[in-house]
C-alpha cells in the first residue's frame, strides 16, 4: 500500500493492534497549510486509540489560510476523522492556540462533539494535576509585537519550502529526512533562549494555578522535562517533528515520535516486499 492511500481508509480498515491509551494530546497541526503532514496524521489516529483527546491550538492555520487557500484531500479527512472520533465516545477537546484565535469567539460551546475551551485542568490516573494551554499567552512576541509573529510566520513558512525541496534532493540519494529550521533553531543562540524562556514562564504559571504540571504546544519542540518542580510537557507539532504526547491507563506520560514509526514502516516493508511503502504496523517509538 502507498502511504498516500492512507487517507483512502475506513474505519472497518483500522489495525487490530491500535495503541489504546488514556489521553492524548496533539498541537500545530496547521492544516490549511503544505507543511502540514495530514496523512501521517491520519496514520497516528487511526492507530492510537484514546478515552480523551486534546487539541492544544493551532489545528487549523487561519494566518496563512488568509493569505492563501489550500485545503487538499487530506485536510478534510482529518477533520472528518476527529468528528467521527467524537461521535464515537471519544472526548475531545480544542484548546485554540494563536494560529487559530478565531475560535476563542466560540469559548464554552460544542461543535459536533467537540468541546471548545481557552484551557483545561487534566487529572491523570494517577492523580496528577495538568494544565493544558496552548502556550501563545506566554510568548512575548505575540503579545507584544504580533507584526513581528506574522513576518517570522512567513519566514517559516519559506524555510519549510526551502526544507521539502532539499528533503526531495535527500531522498532520491537515500538520506533521511532532515529538518533545516530545527536545525536552525537549536544552533541560533537567541531562538534556544526564546524556547528556554517560554518554558520557565509557563512552568511558573502552572505552579501559580496549583498544577503539578503544564501540556502545551506553540513552539514545535517536543520535550518532557522538570522545571524547578513542575513536570513541563510540549507535545511538538505535526509539520516537522510529528509528536505527540500519551498518557497511559496507568498514569505514566510519554512522547510519541510517529516520524520514525513511518521511517520504520517503510524500512521494514521494503525489506520484505523490495518497495517503499509502508506497512499497517510498527513499533511504537517514544521520547522519555
């Protein structure tokens, strides 16, 4: 099967052997945009079940959709799939990021199953308060310099372009996927500030709402570490990294990296059938 029939799927065609957790949580989906990565998306939810989902902002990319439409296929299967997921018992709820602030006009209601909140308070199993935000509220740049959030968007956007076609130059000499503006942000000094600073201050918040924690999105980085006390979750993004964060009946939280799940996938096919497509299943790979 080609990884671009994934989308064609049904429900009757889901794997037996799906990861059933308790909760997770997905954030800066983007879709409305080309970098968003909807079929390997639709791969991760058709394979990991779950009792609640949350979607920490920026689902859908009301900046660039402004400045161009682009809704292929894919982006509607995705919304199709999270709306057949609540009419069928699943929890979800969106908590709308930056990119998609249009639906903070819609805070408290219900669409088609799907709660819509400015933040949440989970409790896991093991009796751990989190708090779910986007993240947004604690960037400087948004909240002072929004203009400036809209020309760095428009620069990531060019680095993403940039980033497919060199990733497509990659490919066709057998090198893996390789990501420039993570590259670059991890290299850029004042970038691994900006991600340090965000993350103190929104650890500083959570332990000012009485949480044992914080889950959020926005700066596409996935990591799950202590910050002075307070256990801080970023469940990355769904462009580059394609992470996101699970909790399992038991409690215990891990970052799912579904990016080397397909490259798995795809190896493991090829040996068996001498092509590149992938299979219906493979390991589960995570970030502790």
């Amino acid at each position: 099967m080609r990884r671009d029939d994934l989308a064609d799927l049904k429900d009757d065609d889901l794997p037996a052997d799906r990861l059933r957790v308790r909760t997770v949580w997905i954030s800066d989906l983007h879709l409305g945009t080309p970098g968003c990565q909807a079929v390997a998306l639709l791969d991760f939810l058709r394979n990991v079940e779950c009792e609640t989902l949350f979607l920490v902002g920026d689902i859908i990319d009301g900046w660039q959709l402004r400045r161009q439409w682009y809704w292929p296929q894919a982006h509607n299967d995705v919304v199709q799939k999270l709306l057949r997921q609540a009419r069928k018992g699943t929890r979800v709820i969106f908590v709308p990021g930056n990119h998609d602030e249009f639906a903070r006009r819609y805070l408290g209601h219900n669409f088609g199953g799907v709660d819509v909140v400015g933040e949440h308070v989970h409790q896991t199993a093991d009796g751990r308060l989190l708090w779910v935000t986007h993240g947004d509220l604690f960037d400087g740049v948004i909240q002072c310099a929004k203009w400036l959030a809209y020309v760095g968007d428009w620069a990531y956007e060019l680095t993403l372009r940039i980033n497919r076609r060199l990733n497509s130059l990659r490919a066709r000499v057998g090198l893996p996927y390789w990501s420039l503006s993570r590259y670059l942000k991890l290299k850029v000094k004042r970038a691994v500030s900006y991600v340090g600073d965000f993350e103190a201050a929104v650890a500083r918040e959570a332990r000012a709402r009485g949480a044992h924690g914080v889950v959020c999105g926005h700066i596409h980085h996935a990591e799950m570490r202590d910050i002075d006390g307070i256990l801080y979750c970023n469940d990355g993004d769904w462009v580059e990294s394609l992470t996101a964060l699970v909790e399992h009946p038991d409690g215990r939280l891990e970052i799912i990296d579904w990016s080397q799940r397909l490259a798995a996938a795809a190896g493991q096919h090829a040996v068996r059938t001498g092509s590149s497509a992938a299979p219906s299943a493979a390991p589960w790979p995570a970030r502790t």
